[in-house]
C-alpha cells in the first residue's frame, strides 16, 4: 500500500518517538493513515526510555534514530539498518563482542523513506565497507523488499555506489514465526551475528548471560 505519500509506517523504539508521532499527526495541517507497529516487549526494555528534555522544547519525531554507542565519527566500517526492537539486541551483541566499526542505524519510519536523512549519515561514512539490512521477519515478509532499492539510491547517492546492500535475516517462509521457541532463538541468535559479522555461537552465548 505505500505508493504517493498515500499513508505513514512507522516503527518507534523509544516512548519519546511515540509521543512525538502521534503529536505530529494532530497537528500536521494534512491527514493520512498511520500505521505504527508496536511489540510489547519494549515496553520493559531497559534501553528502550526517554529522558524528560525529549519530550518538551524542541523534541521531535525522528524519522531515523542513531546508535547508543556508535564509532568514533569517520570510523564506521559497517552500518547495520533496522527497525524496532531488534535494534537494542544488535546493540548489545555489538558491545559485548567489543566491535567499535559497526554502527546501528534505527529506521524508525519505514514509509515515507527517509532517504534524505540517510543519505546525510552515510556521507559521514568515508571507511564504510558494507551496508547491511537486518530484520527478524522471514525475507519475504519484512520490509527488505521494500528497501533494498531504496538503500541502493540512497549509497549511490551518498557516494557509496560501488556497496550494495546486503540482507541478514531469516529464509523466507510461508509463516511468520517457527511455533517453536528453541529453533526462534537459534534462528535469531544466526540472524544477529550475520548482521555484525560476529560468530553465532559467540553471539548465543552472549545472549544467554
């Protein structure tokens, strides 16, 4: 359905993001749908908070969320693209593996793209060697289809046209999720140390403790 500006996807991370989206759509001098996701196991993250000052003065929804930790400015080698709560475990797997060249990127509205927004940040990537999109949604149920072009204009763009982006994430399927909880947590714990470049037995353990 998202074709024209016809409706708004959105997918928030921090309760900030949530008070800020729907304040702009009441007051945005123009109506069109908003579809938000919302997995309930944000709501006792303990990444996933707002401090005060986000939500007065010039607090905003940010249409693209930076990295809690991220690299040393210029120092980025490989930027991971995400949406939701699956940003907060790259996050922490990221650390506890002491990687300082990944940078998590959270797209925090899917449609419109913010291509604008990205394109600023990948410029600010002179070393970057691999942009990756990591979902835990199979491959054919996730927004990668709808973005892999999107991330291809947006390096080129950015002055990055010899990278193509790279998919990590689970096989497509004809079922949202696998019914059974072992074979989730393998299959997640495979899709994050894809996307980091990490080993995944290093990565389940990490997970693990």
């Amino acid at each position: 359905l998202c074709a024209e500006d016809n409706i708004q996807v959105a997918n928030c991370t921090t309760p900030a993001q949530y008070f800020h989206i729907l304040r702009r759509q009441l007051l945005r001098d123009f109506r069109k749908p908003l579809v938000m996701m919302t997995p309930k196991s944000l709501l006792r993250h303990k990444l996933a908070v707002s401090k005060r000052d986000d939500f007065i003065g010039e607090g905003h929804f940010h249409r693209i969320l930076s990295d809690l930790n991220p690299p040393a400015a210029g120092e980025t080698r490989r930027a991971v693209l995400c949406s939701g709560k699956l940003s907060y475990e790259l996050m922490e797997a990221r650390d506890a593996a002491g990687d300082t060249g990944t940078e998590i990127i959270r797209i925090e509205q899917l449609y419109p793209f913010p291509s604008d927004p990205l394109v600023k940040r990948l410029k600010a990537m002179p070393k970057l060697e691999e942009l990756v999109w990591a979902q835990e949604e199979p491959k054919n149920n996730g927004a990668w289809q709808f973005a892999e072009d999107r991330l291809e204009e947006c390096l080129a763009e950015a002055g990055h046209s010899s990278l193509r982006p790279r998919y990590a994430g689970r096989a497509a399927s004809a079922s949202p999720a696998t019914g059974l909880a072992k074979r989730h947590a393998a299959e997640q714990a495979a899709l994050i140390a894809d996307a980091l470049g990490h080993s995944s037995r290093a990565n389940a353990t990490a997970q693990a403790s």
